[in-house]
C-alpha cells in the first residue's frame, strides 16, 4: 500500500506518527551524544592521567624518605585508578533501538502491503517502547546508559584531581629536598 492509496483518515495519523517520530529520535540522539561526549573527555582524562603515572616516578631523588616513596606511591595508585574509571566510560556500546534487520523487515512488509499501515507509529514505538516489560524502551536505555558513563566520569575527574595534587605535592617535595642538598 502506498501513500497515495491511503485513506484520509491515514493521513492525520502519519502526521501525528511522524511528529512522534521526530521527538523519540531527538531524544534518542541527545543521549547517545551525551555518552559519546563522555567518552571522549575520558579518552583525554585517561590521556594525562598516563603522563602522571609515567613521569610521577622521575620527581623522587636517590635520598628518597620512605614517606616519599609512599607518596609516590599514592599517585601511581590513584592515578592507575584514573585510568580504570575511564575505561569504564568507554566500554563498548549497546543499543535497545530496532536493528537495522528489522527496519528493513518492516519496511519490506510495508512495500508488499502484508504490513500494517502504522509503519511510522510503530518505528516510534520502537524508540519509545520496549519489546519486553522487563526492559528499557531505547530512549530510557540510552538515557540510563549516557548517565552512567557521566557518573563514572565524575568519579574519574575526582580521581584525577587527586592524582594531580599528589603529583603536586610530590614534586614540590622533591624539589625542596634538591634545593636542601
């Protein structure tokens, strides 16, 4: 069945279908964007936290106190744990949204006409609604998903702060103790 063949009273629903449509996949994008944008400030947040693990170990000298050692070791530690909250942020993605697959499925039932002739209404139930009552429709799924990774970010900044004010401290320290020498 095609458009034209429709009957008038289709025609207000594939509007108000389509509008539906418009606002589950704005809501869908701004999501993943979301998670996208945590994933590449924890890209660079791992990125530093690298380069104070690397360089951390080059502040102490060879008459090195033990609570020096322990500070360095503090910053490897915290900064190690930088590391690991990033990568949490960039575990792979999944998506509760219809695969590919099954829109081509539709799509192919609508062009035979064995199709229902809601086809846009149900690709907005699909963003909006799961297929399950135990499970997430794909918005909520990538609401959920965006908001865990900006949780886990929080913690790598906060994690990273500390990284850097131990490494702050560990080479004000050292320097200190250079000047003293």
């Amino acid at each position: 069945m095609r458009v034209a063949d429709e009957p008038d009273g289709l025609e207000l629903h594939r509007a108000e279908a389509e509008a539906l449509i418009v606002q589950a996949r704005w809501i869908y994008e701004i999501h993943a964007k979301r998670a996208e944008s945590a994933q590449q400030r924890a890209t660079a947040n791992m990125a530093l936290a690298g380069v104070l693990l690397t360089l951390a170990p080059k502040a102490l000298t060879e008459s090195d106190e033990a609570w020096q050692q322990g500070l360095l070791v503090a910053t490897l530690v915290v900064s190690a744990a930088t590391i690991g909250l990033a990568l949490l942020v960039l575990r792979p993605r999944t998506s509760a949204a219809p695969s590919a697959k099954q829109l081509r499925q539709r799509w192919a039932e609508y062009r035979r006409g064995t199709g229902k002739p809601g086809l846009a209404m149900q690709v907005a139930e699909d963003l909006l609604r799961s297929t399950n009552m135990d499970e997430l429709s794909a918005a909520e799924f990538a609401k959920d998903d965006a908001d865990y990774r900006i949780r886990k970010l929080k913690h790598a900044y906060w994690s990273l702060s500390l990284a850097l004010a131990l490494t702050a401290a560990l080479t004000t320290v050292a320097a200190f103790q250079g000047a003293a020498s």
